[in-house]
C-alpha cells in the first residue's frame, strides 16, 4: 500500500526534487503547497499519511504552522525540512510534535532513510 505524502515548501524546486524522490521509493504525493494558508486548504480535504514541512514559509513560521497541522491531522507525521539546522530549532520542533528533522540540502538515501523510519 502505498503512504501519501503533502509537501509544504515554497521552493517549487525542492518540491520537485521531494516529488521525485517520494516517488522512487513508492510514496505518493497528494498535495503540495507553496504557503501555509494553502497548506492549512489543502489539509481540509487531504490526511496525508506524512507530512514535510519547511520552517521558512512567506506567510508564517512553519514551526507555528506545527501546532495548527498536528490539530487538523493529528494521525499525520510531520517531517521538517528545513536548511535551519540549529539544533535548538531541531530540538524545538521535534519537542512541538515533529516526528522527524532533514537538513537541506539533503540526500535522496537521507529522505528514504528518514521515511523508512516511519513506518516502524
């Protein structure tokens, strides 16, 4: 059975990039949103199984967004992929409800790695 997948970046090339990886290893993409207001419309009608979150959204902080996606789905995991690699800001989100962290720039073997861990 394949897992579904809503990716929450406002780069469409690291959505892109994502889309691709998630892909390959049977993941299936079901939304994508380039703010966190269209995130927030798009998980209205999508429960994605995971979610990745970047921090760095034009309309708001994806570590505030946290809080509001984890309400809407609370059965989602949320992955944050993000290039702010602090590890107070690591220790922050995963301490909000975060599941998983993935510095960018990322590898294709680190995104799998951290999907396989999920699924445990």
């Amino acid at each position: 059975m394949s897992r579904t997948v809503m990716i929450i970046d406002d780069s469409l090339f690291i959505r892109k990039i994502l889309c691709g990886i998630l892909a390959e290893n049977g993941y299936t993409v079901t939304a994508e949103a380039a703010s966190g207001i269209e995130a927030m419309k798009n998980l209205r009608t999508s429960h994605p199984d995971i979610i990745l979150l970047d921090i760095i959204l034009p309309d708001s902080n994806g570590l505030d967004l946290l809080a509001s996606i984890i309400k809407t789905c609370p059965t989602s995991k949320v992955v944050i992929c993000s290039a702010i690699g602090q590890e107070q800001v690591m220790k922050k989100s995963l301490d909000l409800g975060a599941t998983a962290f993935i510095q960018k720039p990322f590898t294709p073997e680190k995104v799998a790695d951290v999907l396989k861990s999920l699924e445990d």
